[in-house]
C-alpha cells in the first residue's frame, strides 16, 4: 500500500473510505481469535460438533497462546534509564536563552523550578494532532503544554549518537536515525490525554530526555512522574516516568502515552524523532536467531493460508516492520510458504442476549485496504449524496470488482477468499478506528437490552499462503 497522495485525497476521503469499506469490499478471510476472544466471554456451553474442526481450532488456540508467550517474554515496547554523561543544550528562543551543559547531579532545587518557569512562559502553546482528520488543534481540555521548536535549540552531535545507540541496544530495527523535534513543556494544570504518535514514513520510535522536574500530580500527594505510558501487550499497566535531568524514556510511536494533570511545579523534556535508516540493499532481518526459531516451529502448526495480525500499527506504505513484528515477518519467510504484507481493515459484529434463545452471534469479516481498494471505494461513492448510499450499517447494494493486476495485492484471488487470521491478543494487535457497544445494562424483570458491538479495526497482517506449485497455481 502506497502513501496516500494529499493532493488527490483528503482526509475525509479517507475517512469516509475506511467506515464504507465493509459495505463494497469483500472479505478476504475471518479473525477467529477475535471471535473465540468475545465467545469465551459469553460462553453458553456449547462445543463444535465436527472432530476435525474441534481438534484444528484446539491447534490454532495452542498456536496462539505460545506467540502470545514469546511476546510476553520477548516484546519491549518501552525502556528508561539515565544518562551517565553531562550534555549540552543552547536555546535561542527569546526569554529561554540558554548556553551550557547540563548535568544531574549537584543542581540546587529552587534554580531548577526557577529555569524550567521561565522557558515554559516564554514558549509556545503546543497543540495536537488529530490523526483522522488530519490537522493540528489547540484545545487545553486536551493538551495543556508549551513547546520551543527544534529551529531554537540545537544539541551536540554526540548526545545524537548516543541516543541512536540506546535505541539499538533495546529496540528494533537497530539501524536508526535520530532527530531533535521539540522541546516539551508543562505546568500547573498541564496535561496530555492518551494518545499515539502521530504517523509518519519510517518513524519507528520516539525518545524524551528530561530537562527537569518539579511537578507534583493532581491525582497523588507524592512522586512518581506526570509522564505514563500503557504497556497494552499483555497486563494493559501504565508506568509512570519523570522528567528528572538526565532521565530519558524511549518507545515505539503506536505505543499510549499521557501526562496526567499536574497539580503544581513544571517538567521539561528534549523529543527526539527517531527513524528507520535504509542503509542496506535488503531490509534489516532481526539478529536474534534463537526468537526466529521458536517463532517458526509455532507457525509451522497452522495450515496455510493464513494470516497473523501485527503487535504494532504502522502508516501507509509500510514495507518493514518494527520489534516482535519483524521476528514475525521473517520466521514466516522460513516455513516454506509465500509471505505477504497486507494492511487490513476488520468489521466486527456482535450480538448476545442472555434472556433469548439461540447461541452469541458474531462475525469478524478481515477485508483487504490496499490503495486499490481505498480508489475503487472513492471513485464508486464520488457524487453520490448519503441518501444514495445510507449509513454505515446499510445493507450493501454493490460489491466492487478491484482491479488488482500489477498492484503487490494482485495475488488476492479466488483461491484467497478463505483465509483463517489470527492474533495473539487481538485488543493489543488492532487499533480500533469506529467503535459502537451496546451493554446490557438496563434490566426491567426478564427483559434487557442486549450486548451488541459494531466496530473497525485497522491493522497489518503477515499472511502465509502455499506457494503455488503446492495449491495448483501458475
């Protein structure tokens, strides 16, 4: 999938694409981890008839729960530390002029609250990105902060290359660039409500290095850092992380990330971009072999075609894949079927009633989001009005032929529409772009409203498919 030209679509072009795309695409195949997920949570008693359906599905969640394992053991999404070395900071924007090095150690208190004060009411009000709609707003419901651009401070080289080899040692890919691109800011009352990175070609990771921090959170009396960051692979915990001089903290841009409200005092710290680095004639494959091992005897139990959600959500474009991902992609590569890379687009429904006959009902179509297909939608929905094309949850009246000839998706056929996709833990593997539930939270006697999801997720998925001297093919 290529970059999505901003001169021929906008972003509600897009927008209005992706919430359609359920209605004109066809599915390419279904998530069963995601079914069996919400099925186990209103569980009825009921078991598959077929054995040999019984026994395969037994594989599949086995398959599933040991890469969940080797995530769990394997996966960092997120490291901190402290550097060990003074560096130097020169700040030209007015009223934060600033020209020396910095170092943790033996900096009075009160000078600290006193520098952090001035830089922060000399700054700019920062604003946030909104990825849908594809636009920067200023809203202090939302995000409360300063900021000093990267054209008003500069770093040595050196504290550059640092931080481009602790990137390597924790994170992958290992081969990286690293950018200055804000100075962050915070005081009394500031706050950033969760949110990701926004997304960009090739940036795998941001890194922040504290400049200091005085603050007290409004939600605690003591410590403990105004910075979060939500490891949802596994537990979903927040860790939280302060902005000390020196302090530094280091994630994948998909990564949730806040700064809770901030009672009193102030925090400042150094953002750095950090980006993939195309110095080879083939893509980095991840070093560790033994990980690649383990990840291949475990897809090796799953019949092909299928496909595996990605832990990370990436931008248009994506060809290389970053930490656990990349480990999947290759151990894919070596089990002896045709990989591809696809970005994908689920359309779960959902419907249980505890009070009516009859077992859950649930569906979790997977439908292919190539270019292709994001130009086919456009080109059939352009000048129609919304009575022509009804709402989101309108029966579909048309199911468009995308040509895919010369396009890296031509091999989505005939002989593809049955591809059984898992994932690990789906809630942690797809991002969740239009969401609708329903609780069954008003009872009146045997009556109740019923538990009913409507949602689109977005995602990219490694798919597996026989090559094709094994299923037939040319």
């Amino acid at each position: 999938m290529s970059p999505i030209p901003a001169i021929v679509r906008t972003a509600i072009d897009l927008k209005t694409a992706i919430d359609r795309a359920p209605n004109y695409l066809t599915p390419i195949g279904t998530c069963r981890s995601k079914a069996s997920e919400w099925l186990e949570d209103y569980d009825t008693g009921s078991e598959i008839e077929d054995e040999e359906e019984r026994d395969n599905e037994e594989v599949e969640r086995e398959a599933m729960e040991q890469l969940h394992e080797l995530q769990r053991q394997y996966m960092i999404v997120t490291m901190s530390g402290a550097m060990e070395e003074p560096f130097s900071l020169t700040i030209s924007r007015p009223g934060c002029e600033y020209d020396s090095e910095l170092e943790a150690l033996g900096v009075p208190y009160p000078d600290v609250d006193k520098r952090l004060k001035g830089w922060y009411k000399a700054s700019a009000v920062s604003g946030y990105g909104d990825v849908k709609a594809q636009e920067t707003k200023i809203d202090a419901s939302v995000r409360d902060a300063r900021e000093i651009p990267a054209s008003e401070f500069r770093v040595a080289p050196e504290l550059i290359t640092q931080i481009q080899d602790l990137w390597a040692e924790f994170f992958f890919p290992t081969k990286v660039r690293a950018e200055a691109y804000k100075i962050h800011l915070y005081g009394p009352g500031g706050k950033f409500k969760a949110h990701r990175d926004t997304p960009e070609t090739d940036l795998v990771g941001t890194f922040l290095l504290g400049l200091g921090d005085t603050t007290r959170r409004t939600d605690s009396t003591s410590g403990g850092g105004a910075f979060q960051i939500k490891h949802r692979t596994y537990y979903s915990e927040w860790t939280r992380h302060t902005a000390t001089l020196g302090n530094w903290v280091a994630f994948y841009p998909d990564v949730d990330h806040e700064v809770v409200e901030i009672a009193e005092g102030y925090r400042a710290v150094i953002a750095f971009k950090i980006f993939r680095q195309h110095l080879r004639p083939t893509p980095e494959v991840p070093a560790d072999v033994v990980l690649r091992g383990k990840v291949k005897d475990v897809l090796a139990k799953l019949h092909m075609p299928y496909g595996i959600l990605l832990r990370h959500n990436y931008s248009a474009g994506t060809a290389e894949l970053n930490g656990v991902d990349a480990v999947m992609h290759a151990a894919a590569g070596k089990t002896g079927g045709d990989v591809k890379l696809l970005p994908v687009l689920i359309k779960w429904t959902a419907m249980y009633d505890e009070y009516r006959d009859g077992e859950p009902q649930c569906n979790a179509d997977v439908f292919p989001l190539t270019e292709a297909h994001v130009d086919s939608i456009l080109a059939y929905i352009k000048g129609k009005t919304d009575e022509e094309l009804g709402n989101y949850y309108a029966k579909p009246q048309v199911k468009l032929i995308v040509d895919l000839k010369g396009t890296d998706a031509e091999w989505i056929d005939e002989r593809n529409k049955s591809i059984r996709f898992y994932s690990p833990k789906f809630h942690a593997t797809a991002y969740v772009w239009r969401e609708d539930i329903e609780e069954a939270s008003d009872h009146t006697g045997n009556e109740s409203r019923p538990h009913a999801e409507d949602s689109i997720y977005l995602s990219y998925a490694v798919v597996v498919l026989p090559k094709a001297d094994e299923k037939g093919g040319d």
